[in-house]
C-alpha cells in the first residue's frame, strides 16, 4: 500500500524509507499503522491530535537498519484520529492504551519498549500498569496528569472554563477553543517555557519556520478538546503506579514548561514511595526524572535530543569481547 508523503514535514530525514502501512481491526476499531526499520520494537504513542506523520522525524531517527543499531519503530494514528476510523470515539485513555496493546499483538512486536508523549504519556502509564507483559521499558515524557499537582489542576481548571464558555458561544468552533486554551495557558507562569530563544510563543505553538506543525495541528483541533483535554483531568492510581512490574521512567524537556517537570517529579516520587529497591532505579541512580537537555513539550518539535534519549535507554548494549 503507499505510502502518503508530506514532503514539507519539518526535520523528516530526505531519503529515508517508506514505512510498511496498514489498518488493524483493533477493539471494533480501524487503526491505521506505520512499521519501519528493524531491531528491538519500539511503540511511540502520541495524543489524539498527534498522527503518525507528526512523529515520522522521530520515527525515522530511531529506525535501524543493516549496520546501523536502531529499533523496528511503529507509530499510528489514535483511534479517532485521521486515518484512523472513529468508532467508540472520543474515549479514555484506557480505550487508547487497550488499543496499543492489541496493535502490539497484532504486530506480533510486543514485548516492546514505549515512548509515550503529553496525552500520549498518560496512555503508557495506562499500557504499563494494564499490560505490563507486552512492554519491556516505558519512557514517559511530560504526561498531562494535571491533577497530580496544585499547579496542573489550577491551569486544568483554568482552561476547561475557557473552553466551555467558547463552545457555548460558538458550538463546533473546535480550533477556536483550542486558541482560547493556549490563550489562557500563556498568562499563567507554570507553562512559560523555560527558554528565551521564542519569546511569545504559547504551549501549543510552534516556533517560526515549523508552521506544518501548527496547520496540522489545527486540523487537529476537534481531537485536542475533545480527547487530549479530558485525558489531562483523569486521575491515577498510585497504588497501581507503585505495583507496576514494568520499567517505568519519567522525563522531561529542559526547555519545556514548569509544570511538566513538576508533574514528572512528583510521579516519579510516587512510583517509588516504600519501594526504594526497584529494577527500573539501578544503584546510585537517584529517584529523580530523566531531564532531556533541549527538548520542549511537543516531542516532535525536538526529534534529535528526544532520539538520542531513546537510543540511549532503550538500545540493548552491545556485548563485551
């Protein structure tokens, strides 16, 4: 089946090889996937209003080949998303990661590692804890568990307000909603990105000369405010996050927003609260989320330092002569 290219998608590799595409009938619904490179299986796993074209300079980073180490990498559409048909959509992040668990099997790829982003990072928390078996590590980069922290939950608040009081004046006005959430989100200091070089920009926008991004996602604004918003007012349950036999990681980007390294502290507190003897903390490594040096909130804005953590904790080592 072809391959649909974007050839104006910002940091895509030139030349690089098409994915293997498909759809998978996957919990009554038509997921539509992407397979590319070999190696280990790596699972990236975005928000709803992510496709996988958004994640492909990230995928094609991460994708081996003959002689070069690297990962059988998939991404997907989410369940409602583009290609992606919308039966039992919107849903949860439950629904979601059931989704990537039953991709996983029909790949026949799993155990996998999982790279899980923003929303996406709250559905491989869910994968992790649900189907620990079909994951091998799970790295999980800024989730929007705003509900963890007083800051997350005010900003939550904040925005779920704008949002409804938008809808109520104008009905359908998906992106005009989203507009009024990055509007909101701008006047409040726990989501000032904690750089200089793009003053003005919003958690949602994309720097000058990345436009693609913003078109894309304004297409994809219905999935943002439908989905990706109240995936951020979910709860976890940390008594299940600390019984989790899956390797588990937090991370966040050093040029991102408070909030988010805030929120992977404090869930990295609690997934070792009375456990401090754990197989994803190896010794003398501290409790402590991962920091990535130049990475920001969206994940695909900043491929090479997101696969260069990847590579880095997922990659088997080579064996010793």
């Amino acid at each position: 089946m072809a391959h649909t290219e974007s050839p104006g998608v910002p940091f895509a590799i030139p030349d690089a090889p098409a994915p293997a595409v498909g759809w998978h009938l996957v919990n009554g619904c038509r997921l539509y996937g992407e397979v590319r490179g070999a190696g280990p299986p790596l699972l990236i796993i975005g928000a709803a209003s992510d496709d996988a074209e958004m994640f492909r300079p990230l995928a094609e980073r991460l994708a081996g080949s003959d002689g070069v180490p690297g990962f059988t990498v998939v991404t997907c559409d989410p369940r409602g998303t583009l290609r992606s048909s919308r039966d039992g959509w919107p849903c949860d992040s439950y629904t979601h990661a059931d989704d990537a668990a039953a991709l996983l099997r029909a790949l026949r790829l799993a155990p996998a590692a999982i790279f899980g982003a923003s929303a996406g990072g709250i559905v491989a928390v869910r994968l992790a804890i649900r189907h620990p078996e079909l994951v091998r590590q799970v790295l999980v980069y800024e989730p929007g568990f705003f509900r963890s922290t007083g800051s997350g939950a005010a900003l939550l608040a904040r925005t779920a307000d704008a949002v409804t009081e938008h809808l109520r004046e104008n009905p359908g006005d998906w992106s005009g909603a989203e507009a009024a959430v990055t509007r909101v989100a701008a006047l409040d200091p726990a989501v000032t990105p904690n750089h200089s070089d793009a003053p003005g920009l919003g958690l949602l926008d994309a720097p000058p000369g990345l436009e693609w991004y913003t078109e894309r996602g304004a297409a994809l604004a219905e999935n943002f405010i439908r989905d990706d918003l109240p995936r951020t007012g979910e709860r976890l349950d940390f008594a299940a996050l600390r019984a989790c036999d899956a390797e588990l990681h937090f991370a966040f980007g050093t040029g991102s927003a408070p909030v988010f390294r805030e929120i992977s502290e404090m869930l990295t507190r609690a997934r070792h609260a009375a456990t401090p003897e754990r197989r994803d903390s190896p010794d003398g490594e501290t409790h402590r989320p991962h920091g990535i040096s130049g990475a920001a909130h969206l994940a695909y804005l900043t491929p090479g330092p997101i696969a260069d953590y990847v590579r880095a904790r997922c990659l088997p080592e080579p064996p010793h002569d």
